[in-house]
C-alpha cells in the first residue's frame, strides 16, 4: 500500500463544502417542515377520515414504504418533465424528499395518535371541551410528544437521505463532492471529508431537534417526565 | 424512436433478481457482522463496547452512499484494480447492514428480562450456554419482526449500488431510460418491482408484530 493520503488538496475548497452542508441543511429543514405537516394531516386523515381518505392515505403510505427513495426521485424529477412542466433539480428534490418522509411521518404519528387512551377522551368531553380543543390539547399535542424521539430518528435519516438527491444533480453535500473529487483526483480523502462532515451533521440535527423538544413540549419540561 | 416493449421489461425482471440476490448478500454479512457487533456492545469489556458504540455510531451517522464511494475508491486505494461491482456493493451495504441490525439485535437481547440472565447464571451455566440456551432463544422472537422490517430497508438501498456501476433494478431502469427516453414509464415500471418485492416483506413483519404483542393486548 503505497498510497500518500493528501488532504490539503482540499483545503483550498472548504467553502465550497461549507456551501454543500449548508443547502444540506436547509433542504432536510424544508423537507422536515413539509413532510412532518403532508404526515400529521395524513395521519389525522388515517386515523378519523371518511373511508375513501383512509384508502387514499393508506395507499400513499404503503407505496413509498415500499419503494427506494432513488426511484422517487427519479419519477418526480423526470416525471414532472415529462407532464410539461418545468422544475428545477433543487424543486424536484424537494418535492421528492417531503412526498417521502410524509409517508413515514404520517406511520409514526398514527402510533402515537393510537396510543391515546378512550378514558383521556371522555374525562376531557366531561371537562366540557369543544371538539377542537380535546383534538388539540387531549390528542394530538399528547400524541406527538409520546412519538418525537421516533420522529427525530426519522428526520436525522431524512438528512442523510437527502444525498440521495445528488442523483439529479441538486447541489448539496454530495454533489459537491462529486464535483469536487474529479477536479482535484482525490476522491477518498474527499470522501472522507464529506463523510466526517455528515456525521457532525447528524449530532447537530439531533441535538438541534432535542432542544426545540424541550422548547415545544413544556409539560415534560417541568415535570421531568414523559407522558 | 424505439418505445417501452417486453425486451425492456425482461431487461428489468432480470436486474430485479440482482437485487434480491444483491440484499441475500446484504442481509446475510450484514447478519453476521451485525451479530458480532451487537454482542460486542453489550460486552463486560469496556474497549469492546466502546469500538462497538463508534462503529454503530459512524455507520448510522453517514449516507450509505459517501460509504459506497469510499469502498469503491478504497478498493482502488488498497491496490486491487477492477473488482466487480458486486463485491464493493456487497461489503458496502453489508457494513450498512450490520450497523442498524447491531442495533436492533441488541434490543431483541436487552429486552430478555434480567430475571431471565440471573437465573441462567444461578443455574451455573457457563457464559456461552447462557447466551445460546436461554437468552437467545427468546431474543430471536422479539427480533423476527423488526429483522424482517429491515429487510426492506436493506432491498430499497441495494438501488444505490448503482453508483458503483452495478447493474440492479434502478440501474437497470436508468439504462433503459437513456436509450429510449420514457422515463415516466420505465420508472414506474421499476418502482412496481420493488414495492411487488418489499410489500409482502412489511406485511409478514407487522402480521409478526401482531402475532408477538397476542398476550401483551
């Protein structure tokens, strides 16, 4: 093995990496925010829509679990062109990486929104709750506070999902170092950065979502405990 | 301009079974490594546990595809020219593999009650019978479903080999697509082989699911 490993090639591209983390970043912020909204109205919908809704969400949720994210991605950015309508790789993948984690957002929330106990709806309907109200503070605040640490994993994955979309070429991390391993020749090493680079991401990702746990979810705050 | 035809759809049926032989490879070394790793992480010697945690950690923490592309340049850097696809594929996705199975199998073996752990010993078996008598025996019936759940982690990622030139399903779709521009179609079509691969694997594992949580409802 006589290979010189030669990392300051790279140095003179960090921005370029910098760059590449950052629309990381911001297209699993996106995707999350989307996804996590498409997946709770899907899981409401599951849960207490007319039969027709049920079906439809079912089949939405079934479908995706069921095939690989690559492919998804291929039928949305050339599917979408195909129908004669223009969108960008960055756009494609955006729509890709929500549609995809909706669907299993949608799963993990429906646990969560299962795992309400009947006596929890009743004593809230004897409290005189309206109807909204019990939905809100009695059943779906409760629910995804029981399902987040499930959710967290699910959004870190999403994150490094999102490499998929270098595929199509959308500029993130990864197609950034595509770029950046044929102009210099030093693929491992820059491999390897990128590879360090994704794993900090996914601790500032889980530690990012921790906080905003314990920003969001007062009550396990204070009590110090789960539901 | 040549359109989607049964050459194309036999092209695709074919690359359907590199994939299913592409996850076997996955699944079984992922299996294997996954086995050693999970029983390390709950090792009594601490370095082993540590170097166990770190690999659970890196593997899970990085896209299995910048760890395709390192194997696939790696192999280079080692000094083997020319290694079949399937070979950089196959380790790629089975360190992949063994990553989450470690993880998941060390649940399965955790969540064996302690009372379980200090009877065997009471018992005077030895470490090894413990493990292989009493512990795993119950662990691998919590394990079967969420395995089988994997499984279709692992049969949607084999899609990602196709960076390293091997030709599965979503390679195989590309190929065609590139040569008769149908994309739609020839997407579609691919997208139908996994889901007809993956969705009887999710329905075995919650039927599994249910079959195990019978006494807890």
């Amino acid at each position: 093995m006589t290979y010189q490993f030669d990392f300051a090639a790279l140095l003179p591209y960090w921005h370029e990496f910098l760059q590449g983390a950052l629309l990381t970043l911001q297209l699993s912020a996106i995707a999350t925010v989307l996804g996590f909204i498409l997946g709770t109205l899907c899981a409401i919908g599951r849960a207490d829509g007319p039969r027709w809704v049920r079906f439809l969400v079912a089949t939405y949720v079934e479908v995706i679990r069921n095939t690989p994210l690559l492919v998804q991605v291929f039928i949305v950015y050339f599917g979408i062109a195909t129908l004669g309508f223009h969108v960008g790789a960055d756009m494609a993948a955006v729509i890709a990486l929500v549609v995809n984690v909706g669907a299993y957002t949608s799963e993990i929330v429906r646990a969560g929104l299962e795992s309400v106990h009947k006596s929890q709806l009743e004593a809230a309907d004897c409290l005189g709750l309206s109807r909204t109200q019990i939905y809100w503070h009695v059943v779906l605040r409760p629910a995804i506070e029981r399902v987040y640490p499930a959710l967290t994993s699910q959004y870190v994955l999403l994150m490094l999902a999102s490499s998929i979309t270098s595929q199509i070429s959308a500029e993130e991390l990864t197609a950034v170092a595509n770029r950046i391993q044929s102009d210099t020749f030093r693929s491992f090493e820059t491999y390897i950065v990128v590879g360090v680079i994704y794993l900090a991401l996914s601790f500032i990702v889980r530690i990012g979502l921790w906080l905003f746990g314990l920003v969001v979810f007062v009550r396990r705050r204070k009590l110090g405990t789960a539901l | 301009m040549p359109t989607f035809s049964a050459v194309h759809l036999e092209f695709i049926a074919f690359a359907a079974l590199w994939t299913i032989g592409l996850s076997a490879i996955a699944f079984v070394g992922g299996g294997i490594v996954g086995f050693a790793v999970a029983l390390a992480r709950i090792s009594h010697i601490r370095a082993l546990r540590y170097a166990a945690i770190v690999y659970i950690q890196v593997v899970q923490g990085t896209p299995l595809l910048i760890l395709l592309f390192l194997i696939y340049f790696g192999i280079a850097i080692v000094g083997f020219n020319e290694v079949p696809a399937i070979i950089a594929a196959g380790i790629g996705l089975t360190i992949y593999s063994s990553g989450f199975l470690a993880e998941i199998w060390r649940g399965c073996i955790e969540s064996v009650p302690k009372t379980q752990w200090e009877a065997a010993e009471c018992l005077a078996l030895t470490p090894w019978q413990r493990m292989t008598r009493v512990i795993l025996p119950q662990a691998l019936r919590i394990a079967t479903a969420p395995t089988v759940g994997f499984l279709v982690q692992i049969v949607k990622n084999t899609s990602l080999a196709s960076v390293v030139g091997f030709v599965e399903l979503a390679q195989a779709g590309k190929l065609i697509n590139n040569s008769i521009f149908e994309p739609f179609t020839v997407f579609m079509v691919v997208a139908a082989f996994y889901f007809a691969i993956c969705f009887p694997l999710s329905t075995w594992s919650r039927s599994l699911e249910r079959k195990l949580n019978v006494g807890r409802r």
